[in-house]
C-alpha cells in the first residue's frame, strides 16, 4: 500500500511528512512513543462522510463515537466542525460538558446504567438516550419520574446480523410491541427511536441492509399496531477503512501459532464511503416506499470511518537482536500496551526517517514490556532496520489510546499537526501522575 492513501508526503530528507510537518523532527521534538494527529484530516473526513450520506439522504445527522477516540483535543476539532457525540458512559456524557457540546447534540448509548447516570443525562439534556434492556427502561423511567422531565428515548434493537451477546433486545424473543407500548404508557418518556449497532471495521453495506429492513418491519408493526410513529433510526457506526481489517480466524491461528503473516487488505473490496452513504440511504428509502412509511431521521454513530486513518504511532527502534535460528527481533520503546489494536488487525508500517528504502527482510518488531507477548509485528516484511530508526504505524486513531494501559511504561503524549503547525495536546505521561492517586 502506498502512503498517498494517507495523505502522506516525503521530504527532501527521505523522512514522512504529516500535514505539512517533518514526522522525523516531531518524533525529536516531542520524543518517541507519540501519537501524531492530523487536524485537517479528521476535518475532511467528518465533511466527507457527512455527505456521502446528506447528499442522497437529507434528514441525516452524524454523531462521533466517542469511545473510539476519547481525546478531548481530537473531540474538540470535530465538535467545532458540527459533529454530534455518542457517549457511553458518565465520564464521556461529563465530557461533552467540558468541551461544551450543546445537549440536543448528544446520544446516550451504553450497558447496564444505573438511575442515577439516567438522572444525570436528563437534567443535562440529552438528546436521545437509547436503552439496552427492559433493566434499564425501568431504571430509565424511575429518573425520569423523580425528575418530572420528559426524555426522548430510543430502543436498541439486536437483529439476526452482526453483533449480538449483552447489546440489545431480540425482536423474536423479547416482544417489541409490548415493550413500546408499555413504554407509551409512561408519563415521561416518549419513545422515538430504533438502534442498532452491528459491528466494527465492516467493510461492505449487506450486514447493514439486513439491519435495515428488520428496523422498517419493526417501525411498520409499531405504527399500525400502536401507531407509535418512530422518527429516528439509529443505524450506530461500524464502518470500516479500506486499509485496515480485522484478522480472521484462519489468518489469527496461523500468525500467532505459525508467524504466517496475514495478506494486507484489499482496499477495492472496502467502498469509499460515498457507496456507503448512497447504497444505504437508497435502500432505507426503498424500504420506507415498499412498507409506507415516512422517512425517518437517520442517525449515524461513526468513529474509525473519521479518525481511523487521521492519526500514526511514532516508535524508536532501540536495538536489533538476531537469534540462531536466522529470527530478528527489532526492539522498540512501544508496547503492546500501546499499541493493542495491532494484535488482531492490520496495520501497516512505515521507516519515518528512510521513507524510500526498499523492502529487504522480516522481523519481529517488540516493545520493552517484560513479557514475552509482547509482539506488535510477526516476521513482517519491512526495509533493512537499524537501532534509533523511527517506525510510523498507521491508523491509530481508532481504539489505540482508548484501549492503551499502563504495564511498567508511562503512556505517550499526542501532538495535533496542521498546515505545518504542531502543538502538544496530551502530555507524555510521568512517574508522578501514574502514582497521583497512591498513597504512599
């Protein structure tokens, strides 16, 4: 795969060059592991999405998934483009009040909420807050009856495609009707909405037309039976990047217990997000005609199709280590712990500071954790290393810092890069702030 699918550029130097920034100078200037991000990139990607979808599909409205990426500066540039927030949790609902997100444009999701994170959202506001559970309408109800405030609610509906497990209720077993009309009749909550939220990195639209239709005979049967008229479809998030995949579980078996490395991933069998956007909207539209219904809002909850690609991991290569058995192990100061995606997807690696050099032989490329899992590539093909080479991993900015822990290391810093501009926007973190908590 080539960097132009990145929008990456190369210098005079042979080093990668980020939104108008040497990578190779950043890494200098900051200090390595750290995560580059890039403004203009997470701009476009939000305008782009958005209208793949409006431009066929007027009543449309994208909210960013907030567990995806959860930094508040990266929040803070898509807030400020009219992004909407999906949060799941109470921290990520108290964050959308420190970035000062309007309360119309937020979307309560989440599992197993208590009353008093329910209370908490009504008084703020909330636009939407979808339930999980018949738990949780209970829970939902008892707030908002304390509170004497009326909630728009939506149902998260668990349909035979996609995910399944803890989220959502069956429509064969756990009778929808009933449920909403014992919703209807409640004093304050007033159901307006369906969701689904089918899975991660998908990368083609038939999943989502399943969904769909299953949403369309649901909205039908509640309309004539109860004539609840549902405005809002939630259709969650998912979608995936054409240069990233999940590994199957052929491809996982035969890398962690064979070292096969699993083939890159075909980017023309991903779509770009237009035929997303029009093949969904077409047949949501088909649908509504062919079971007269009235078009509903379309409610979108995107987080790796936005800032998926938006964002690299800079690591330094601290010592080359060659075993009898021909095997090279390239160390870095980038853990897994850093860096847990790349351990059931494909990311690719790129050399920061020889960009052109060509691709001669295959490591395992390790960080310093004192753990022999501790792999982030398995005899990948990559140019001929040597110690304080700096690594870029591409497409960090879906789940890397929201899954990043700390196992002995600190966790690295995030610089925000624009039009040659570059600022610190989380500080690398310190001994002192790992123990603020601790009482010694």
């Amino acid at each position: 795969m080539d960097i132009n699918l990145w929008g990456l550029d190369i210098n005079h130097k042979d080093h990668l060059v980020l939104g108008g920034c040497d990578v190779v100078e950043l890494a200098e200037n900051y200090g390595t592991p750290v995560h580059l991000v890039d403004a203009n990139k997470l701009r476009s990607n939000y305008s782009r999405f958005l209208n793949a979808f409006k431009s066929s599909y007027n009543k449309v409205k994208v909210f960013y998934s907030y567990k995806t990426n959860c930094v508040p500066a990266v929040l803070k540039v898509l807030q400020e483009e009219g992004c909407g927030a999906e949060v799941v949790s109470p921290y990520e609902l108290w964050l959308t009040s420190q970035l000062g997100v309007k309360s119309s444009e937020i979307i309560y999701n989440g599992v197993n909420r208590s009353t008093e994170d329910f209370k908490t959202a009504i008084q703020k506001g909330v636009g939407l807050i979808n339930v999980n559970s018949v738990g949780e309408i209970n829970r939902l109800k008892e707030a908002s009856e304390e509170l004497k405030k009326e909630v728009k609610v939506g149902v998260r509906i668990s349909p035979e495609v996609g995910w399944k497990g803890q989220f959502g209720l069956e429509p064969k077993e756990d009778k929808i009707v009933d449920i909403f009309k014992e919703l209807n009749k409640t004093s304050f909550l007033k159901p307006c909405c369906l969701s689904v939220h089918i899975g991660t990195g998908i990368r083609n639209t038939i999943a989502y037309k399943k969904a769909i239709k299953l949403i369309c005979l649901l909205i039908k049967d509640l309309k004539e039976k109860l004539d609840i008229e549902i405005e809002c479809f939630d259709l969650g998030g998912g979608f995936g990047l054409s240069t990233v995949k999940s590994f199957n579980v052929t491809e996982f078996a035969l890398y962690k217990l064979f070292n096969i490395t699993p083939q890159e991933p075909n980017i023309k069998k991903c779509p770009p997000v237009e035929v997303f956007g029009q093949e969904i909207t077409d047949f949501l539209k088909q649908c509504c005609w062919r079971f007269g219904l009235k078009e509903p809002y379309l409610l979108i909850e995107p987080g790796r199709a936005i800032t998926g690609n938006a964002q690299i991991l800079l690591l330094t290569l601290s010592e080359i280590k060659k075993r009898s058995n021909r095997t090279k192990f390239a160390i870095t100061n980038g853990g897994k712990n850093i860096a847990f995606p790349a351990s059931y997807e494909y990311h690719k690696c790129f050399l920061a500071n020889r960009a052109s050099a060509c691709i001669k032989d295959r490591y395992f490329v390790t960080g310093p954790l004192c753990s022999p899992g501790d792999i982030l590539y398995r005899n990948w093909k990559l140019p001929e290393l040597k110690e304080g080479d700096i690594l870029a991993i591409m497409d960090t900015g879906a789940y890397f810092t929201s899954f990043s822990y700390n196992f002995s290391f600190p966790r690295p810093g995030i610089v925000l890069v624009s039009d040659s501009y570059h600022k610190i926007v989380r500080q690398h973190e310190s001994f002192e702030h790992l123990t603020a908590l601790d009482k010694f």
